[in-house]
C-alpha cells in the first residue's frame, strides 16, 4: 500500500470511529488529517484535502483547538493560521479525558446531586439509593479520569496490569 493510501485510509477509519465515539466525522477525520500531516496547514488545505466547506473546516478547527488537539501556528511571511496537531497519543487520550471530565461527567455529578433533593417519601427511598448508586458510579469515573490525567503512560498501564495479575 502506497503512503498517501494509507493516510487516506486511516483519516476514513479515525473519521468512522469518531462517530461512534460521539463526535462528528468531520471533526474526527480534521484531526486525523493534521495527524498524519508532516507540517501545518491551513484552512484551504483542510477544505481541499477532505472536500469540506470552509464553514464546516473552521468549526471543527475551533472545536479541536477548545479540546486542545490541535494548535495554530503562524508561517514567516504568510498570513494565513496553519494547524498542527498533538501527536503524542497519550497526551492525545488526557486532553479528552480531561475535556469529557468537564462536558459530561461534572454536570452529570451536578444534577445527581439537585435529584437526591426529591420530596421524602416511602416511594422517593428507592429513587434516591438509585441516585446515590449512580452517584457512586460517577465518583469513581471521575477519579479514575483524575489519575489518568496526572499519570505517566507507563505508570498508568503497569498499575492496570497489576490490576490483572
């Protein structure tokens, strides 16, 4: 298989799991672009390589940019914003970890919390151990992404894999 087969198949196949792991294909296949990218690039090279509009490319851009994946850079003596993007992967996974922290799983922790406040009753006592089950769940989610952020790639899979021994 020749290189830029390749890379066409890889942003095809990062572009389908994106959708499956709840973001948009464009986005997804954006990121993978700039990932198997030697240099920068700009918007009109995105557009082109993908056959997006330029509306579609600068949403993604700022979405990935708010995610911290990918990052401008300026070219001497041109103009136009390039795009880089992070290419260690386990920086990559603590970046969403970190940003699906925020998204999800603190407001999820937060209308939990308002639900255990329903009216006592004999029938609201199965509702609430409910609530405080969940609510265990997603304590341990949230630490859990807490020690993946702060920990090192070997660390972290030496302490999963002790896990199995």
């Amino acid at each position: 298989m020749e290189l830029e087969q390749a890379k066409q198949q890889f942003i095809q196949t990062w572009g389908n799991f994106g959708t499956q792991w709840g973001i948009n294909r464009s986005m997804a296949q954006v990121h993978a672009l700039l990932i198997v990218s030697d240099s920068p690039l700009c918007t009109e090279d995105i557009m082109e390589r993908l056959s997006i509009s330029r509306g579609n490319a600068n949403m993604n851009i700022r979405e990935l940019t708010n995610w911290n994946l990918i990052y401008k850079e300026s070219i001497a003596g041109d103009r136009k914003e390039y795009f880089r993007a992070e290419k260690d992967m386990w920086e990559v996974a603590k970046r969403i970890v970190k940003e699906r922290k925020r998204r999800e799983l603190e407001p999820l922790q937060q209308h939990l919390a308002e639900l255990k406040k329903v009216e006592q009753s004999y029938e609201s006592i199965s509702f609430v151990a409910t609530i405080e089950n969940i609510e265990r769940l997603v304590s341990r989610l949230d630490s859990l992404s807490g020690t993946l952020m702060k920990a090192d790639e070997h660390v972290f899979f030496g302490k999963i894999l002790n896990l199995f021994k």
